[in-house]
C-alpha cells in the first residue's frame, strides 16, 4: 500500500501550532516577573516586595503565579516534537512547573495583613519539594536552550540566522544556568560573609527574573518571532 502523501496545508497547520506553542511558553515566562513586580508595586505601595518569585504565592496575585505556572505546564505537556528527547525534556519540566506551583515554599512574613492572603505553614518535604522542582525547572530550561533548539537539521544548511539564533540560544541558556548558580551560592555562608550583596532582600527576585526573561527569549526566538530565515 502508497505512503499517503502529507497534506501541505495539514503540514503548515501543525508548523504554526508548534510555533504558537513556543511563543505562548515564552510570552509566560517573560510576562511572569514583569507582571508580578508591577503589580505588586501598584496595588501594595507601602508593602517590601516578596524575596523570591515563588513567595507571591502568599499575596494577593498569588493565582497569577500559580495560573501562570499551570499555563506553562499544560503548554509544554503538548510540546510533541518528532524527537523523543525533546518531548521527555518538555515533560520533564511540565511536572516539575506543577510542582512549584503545588508546593509552596515557606512563608516570608507572618506580620503583613495588607498584602498576606495565604496564611499556612508548608511541611519541611514540601519546602524541599518546591526548590527540587524549581531547579530540575531550570536546569531543563537551559538543556533547551544549550543542547536542543540549536540543533540543525542534517540536511539544511545552517543560515546566518540560524547562526544568529544559535548564540542568543546558548547566552540565554549559560544565562540561566548563572542564576543557578548564584541562587546556589546565597546558601554558602562563606561566600556571603565576603560579598554580602548577594543575600540582598531583592537579589533572589531579580535573579529569578533574569533566568525567566532568558527562558522566554529563547523561546520566543524558537518560535520565529525574531530572526526568522528568510523564506
């Protein structure tokens, strides 16, 4: 029995969904810090911005934070490209996404009763569960970014923009995986004694962001938004 030929137009239909797909990952992860600072500038003026990304989960735009990371992950459990390994990498991060989001890490302040909404102690496992998740998180983010988008097709050549693509790919991920590792150096009391900076009440929250703003670059960029090849 013929091999079907493949429908063009089914075949463009299924390319811009997947270039959909990456957009909206990126769009979230891009809008996830922005959002949550302005906002909570806006509507909390008197208050200290939260420590870290994950402890808007105690606010007011605590469902913002949760929805977004739900939103993340239903967008990359249908990330289906054809090789397996970019679809375990995608599912990979989809559960730890939920997990975050499921699994609170503990409260910044217990004081607060204009900007606190949440008031619950997480047990010290779901505490560990949080900051497992959020680094398996990251360092898929960065796996993406380094080993599988600037992957190119054996049989095509590898255009300027394809090129260009490449390098933002790699600073993006290398980005991230600098966040991780001066989240990481926050718990080294010795490395705090000689740069006290470090620890700052906001350094977790920009660091946070700046891994995000990578990751919602390289997937924007995946997604053809900027230096697409020219057709």
């Amino acid at each position: 029995m013929p091999t079907p030929i493949p429908d063009p137009v089914h075949q463009k239909a299924i390319l811009i969904s997947f270039l959909q797909l990456r957009r909206a990952v990126g769009w979230c992860g891009i809008a996830l810090p922005i959002f949550l600072f302005l906002a909570f500038t806006f509507q909390y003026p008197h208050c200290s911005l939260p420590p870290s990304i994950s402890h808007f989960y105690y606010t007011g735009l605590g469902t913002y934070f949760t929805g977004t990371l739900f939103a993340v992950a239903i967008f990359l459990f249908h990330y289906r490209m054809p090789e397996k390994i970019d679809r375990i990498a995608a599912q990979v991060a989809a559960v730890a996404a939920l997990v975050v989001a499921c699994c609170p890490t503990n409260p910044y302040c217990n004081s607060c009763i204009t900007c606190i909404q949440i008031e619950w102690i997480p047990h010290p496992i779901v505490t560990k569960l949080h900051y497992v998740a959020a680094l398996v998180f990251f360092l898929v983010l960065a796996f993406f970014c380094i080993c599988l988008f600037t992957k190119t097709h054996a049989n095509l050549p590898e255009t300027p923009q394809k090129i260009i693509r490449n390098r933002l790919y790699t600073t993006c991920g290398y980005t991230i995986l600098i966040c991780i590792g001066i989240l990481a150096l926050q718990e080294w009391q010795w490395f705090i004694q000689r740069i006290p900076l470090i620890k700052g009440s906001s350094t977790t929250f920009v660091v946070e962001s700046i891994a995000l703003l990578a990751f919602g670059i390289s997937w924007l960029v995946k997604g053809e938004t900027l230096w697409k090849d020219a057709t």
